[in-house]
C-alpha cells in the first residue's frame, strides 16, 4: 500500500489543481466554460456529460467540493490503485452525467465534482463488504461517519442543487465497486469456467 500512497497523492493534487485551473479560466472568460454543463434531455449535450464533471459554478461551488474529492480520491487510489480508481470515477462519471441528462429540470446547466464525491462515497462505503476486506469494511465505516450526512444531499429538493448528479453518483460508485471488485471468489470463477489456482 506505500507504494500507492506517492502515486494517488499525486493524482489527486493534480486533478484538483486542474479544475482550480479551469474555474479560473472560466471566471476569467465571462463563464465560458459554463455552457459545457449539462442541460437535460438535449442529444448534444451528451458530448458534454464528461468535461460537466470538471466544472464548477464559481469558486465556493469549486471549494466545498476540493476537500472532500481529495481525501476520498486519495483514499480510493490509495486502497485501489491509480488505474483502478480511473475506471471507477469514469463510471460514476458516466452514471452521474447520463442520471442528470435524463431526469434534471428542464433548462437547467449541471456541472461540479459533487457527483465524483457521492460516487467515491458510495464505492468506499461498500467496497469493503464486496470484497470481504476487513480493513476495507473499517474504512467505509469511519468514511461513513465522516461523511455519511452528505446523503442529505442525494434526496430530491428545490435548492437549487443537483440531487440527480449526487444519486446517479452514488448508485454508480455502489455499481463500480462490484464492476470493478479486485478479486472473485470461488464460486464466481467456477460459474464463468475458470478454474482457481489455489
């Protein structure tokens, strides 16, 4: 696991830098960027689907979501792998863009990170139970504790912030954490004809 730790710090310093990068440019440009949010319903829009994740409303949209992607985007990598970690968020990505695009308001623009955090959340929250890992299970609990009140946040409201990217978000990083489990037990290997190696 300390082999990981230097190559998930650095992901993470660098993909958060990134998007502090990019929200200045947009501030900078007048809000250029912000028409690569993701309105609902519109084919063209799914082209933007990806780069929505990678944007924000202003800075203090940008700063509650800094904290927490970075301590669970380390966490995740760290327990994970780098490589693995990239095929998770993509999927809660995908899940979180795509739940938005079929069931936000209409002429809304949805963009942040937020649904990258519920995913993360959820893929730490059950990764441990799925691969019956005794210190993964001890970390999704305390990740719980930690952060389990942001669960709020995936309820549906009228405040003006996308509960759909924070649900399709979690329900993706809960579906990443079985696509993407490290190991299959016995009798799953038996069911797809391979033979385990004990």
């Amino acid at each position: 696991m300390r082999s990981r730790a230097k190559p998930a710090l650095c992901l993470m310093l660098g993909w958060v830098a990134l998007l502090w990068l990019l929200e200045g440019v947009d501030v900078a440009t007048g809000g250029s960027l912000d028409a690569f949010g993701i309105q609902p319903r519109e084919p063209a829009e799914l082209l933007d689907v990806v780069p929505a994740a990678f944007l924000h409303f202003g800075f203090a949209h940008l700063a509650a979501n800094t904290l927490p992607l970075l301590l669970l985007g380390f966490v995740a990598a760290l327990r994970s792998g780098v490589r693995r970690l990239l095929a998770v968020v993509l999927l809660i990505i995908l899940a979180s863009g795509l739940g938005v695009w079929l069931t936000a308001a209409p002429d809304s623009n949805t963009a942040g990170a937020s649904g990258v955090v519920f995913g993360l959340f959820g893929y730490l929250l059950v990764r441990g139970f799925i691969e019956r890992s005794a210190l993964d299970i001890g970390i999704g609990l305390v990740i719980g504790v930690l952060y389990g009140s942001i669960l709020w946040g995936a309820l549906p409201s009228d405040n003006g912030i996308s509960w759909q990217g924070h649900l399709f978000g979690l329900i993706g990083g809960v579906l990443a954490a079985f696509v993407f489990r490290a190991r299959l037990r016995g009798d799953d290997l038996a069911g797809a004809g391979v033979r385990p190696v004990t």
